[in-house]
C-alpha cells in the first residue's frame, strides 16, 4: 500500500536514497534539497515536497519550489504526488521540469496551455566522467584560464546574461529582463558558484555551477559574448569550471541542452549523450516565459539548457510584470 503525503523534517533520509539512485536525472531536486532544506519558507532553493511511500521507502516524489518550477521524479504515482505538491505550495505553475516522458504525461494531466515552451521537444541530458574531461589546448597550456568570478566584474556579467537572453528568445531586453538577470547572478555569486573564462585578465565567457551534491556537479549558464563566439571559449569555461571541481573531489558531471551547436563542443571535451529531460515553462513564446527560463534554469533550475544561461528568481520579484510581458499560469488543481 502506498501512502500520498507532503513530506517535512525527519524525511531527508529517505528521499536522499530515493534521489541518490537516479543519480544524473535527479541532481537538480537533490541540490535544491542540499541547498534549501526539506522545510518550505518561499526562500530560494527551498520547495514544497510530496511524494509516494512505501514501507518507509519514497517511490515517487514531486517538488514545486520557491520559483514556480516542478520537479519530477516517479516511479508511480506520478500525476497525484504533482498534484499534492501544487496544491500544498499555493504558489502558480511556471514550468516542469524532469524525465521526458514524466514531464509529457504531467503536462497532459495539469492541461497546460498550448504555448507553452518546451511542450515539443526534449533537453538532451549529457553525461562525463570527469576522469575522461578533455582539456582545450589553450587551457592546458596556460593562455587562458578559468576562475570564479569577482565582485568587481558582476556589472559585466549582468549585462552579458540579460543580452543572451534577449538574444536566444527574441524579447527587448528591457528593465524586468535585466532584473532577472542581476538576481540570477546575485544568487549565484553567493554562493560562487559564476565562473568565468579569461585570457591576460579579459573576460571570455561564462558559466554557472548549478549545484554540486555527493560525486556530481552540474553546469549551466554557459553564455559567450557576440564578438567573442567560435574560437572555443564556451568548451574551455566547461572545461576550466570541471577542472575545478575534479580538484574538490567530485567525479561526474552533468548538463542538458537542445543546442546542436553546443552538444558539439560538449561532446569534445568529452560528454555524452545520457537520456532526455523534459523542461517545459508556461506561457507565450515570448514575454514573461523568457525572464523566467533564464530566472529558473539555475534553479531548478535547470532547469534548462545548459548552453542557455537560466537562472532563479522568486516569483514575487516579477509578477509585477506578467500583464506586461506575458503570464505564469496558476492553474487549477483538482484532489485525485
């Protein structure tokens, strides 16, 4: 018999084991978890969690966080544990994000709206042993270099998220834009977790760690500037950025993209292709569903493209804008 219950402090054991076994698929929800704790305040990282039980043993769990993303992973029980964390939380869907096919059936099940981004197609999930990580040329032999990124250099890196991703999604980049951006960074520098590539002190590219639990680490934000593009550098932040994190111990890393482009340099430092991720936010193509693409990648973020530059923000930070720039969907949730 399985139980469906919200879970709270003293349940960390067991859903650990549970994300800890799906390993490359559920490091957003068990970075989040390590982050924000098991109990929901509305702080960043923190989330609202349900699951299915059996015997103690979590078979299904569904986390809807502080940024209106949905965080999926099931065995069973599916739609019902999306449904008790939706309905618990009290906050509006703004997107899904887990297992294609988990995603697929949840977004069936909730109706979303048709225009919602990421409804057609999946994220590709690529995987590295970090024993494998090929190193650019140039990063190995010292012309460029990789590091955390400064205080001093936050206004650059400000500007560089809020212009790709006006770039990648056709939208002004406009106040609430660049808004999202700034906290996304701000977020992120706290924990140093933005890293940067250079060459003789001069900023290359970027990209972010979007969290780091047990072996894994997974990367994201990887962003180069227009006039800096096809000489390699986004490969060589990845790289810099493993290189790093291989140092502190951890073995594996992880990313999704649907970028042809970006697979290609991913793949020759040396990932490969592990399953599909289903990222889906709600809303026009365009408007407020872009800020918060780049808002909840680093979130839950994920949540995303790797290759995109996303990142967390709270909802209540932008609802000002939804009339203006498109919607977050609260949706109507019915007890199964």
């Amino acid at each position: 018999m399985h139980e469906i219950r919200l879970l709270g402090p003293g349940d960390e054991a067991p859903l650990e084991r549970f994300l800890a076994a799906r390993r490359d698929g559920a490091q957003l929800l068990r970075a989040n978890l390590s982050r924000g704790g098991i109990a929901d305040r509305g702080a960043p990282y923190q989330g609202t969690y349900a699951a299915s039980l059996r015997r103690g043993a979590v078979t299904a769990v569904a986390a809807h966080y502080w940024n209106g993303m949905l965080l999926l992973q099931a065995d069973r029980d599916l739609e019902r544990v999306a449904r008790r964390a939706l309905e618990a939380s009290g906050r509006p869907l703004g997107g899904l994000l887990g297992p294609w096919d988990q995603v697929r059936r949840v977004a069936r099940s909730l109706t979303l709206p048709p225009d919602s981004w990421g409804l057609d197609k999946p994220q590709k999930l690529m995987a590295l042993d970090l024993m494998g990580l090929i190193v650019p040329e140039p990063l190995a032999r010292g012309e460029l270099a990789c590091r955390r990124a400064r205080s001093s250099e936050l206004e650059l890196l400000y500007n560089w998220r809020a212009a790709f991703a006006a770039e990648t999604s056709g939208v002004p980049e406009d106040h609430a834009l660049r808004m999202a951006a700034r906290q996304t960074i701000d977020l992120l520098q706290k924990s140093g977790d933005n890293w940067v590539l250079t060459r003789d002190g001069r900023l290359l590219a970027t990209c972010t760690v979007l969290g780091e639990t047990g072996e894994t680490i997974q990367i994201g934000g990887v962003s180069t500037p227009q006039d800096r593009r096809n000489r390699g550098y986004g490969r060589a932040v990845v790289a810099g950025t493993l290189e790093a994190a291989r140092a502190r111990g951890r073995t594996r890393a992880i990313l999704f993209t649907d970028n042809p482009a970006a697979e290609r340099a991913y793949r020759a430092i040396g990932f490969t292709a592990n399953g599909e991720v289903g990222l889906v936010m709600l809303g026009p193509a365009g408007g407020t569903v872009t800020a918060r693409r780049d808002a909840c990648i680093s979130a839950a973020y994920g949540v995303g493209s790797a290759h995109s530059g996303r990142g967390p923000v709270d909802n209540r930070g932008d609802s000002r804008d939804d009339n203006r720039r498109g919607r977050q969907t609260r949706l109507q949730v019915g007890r199964s």
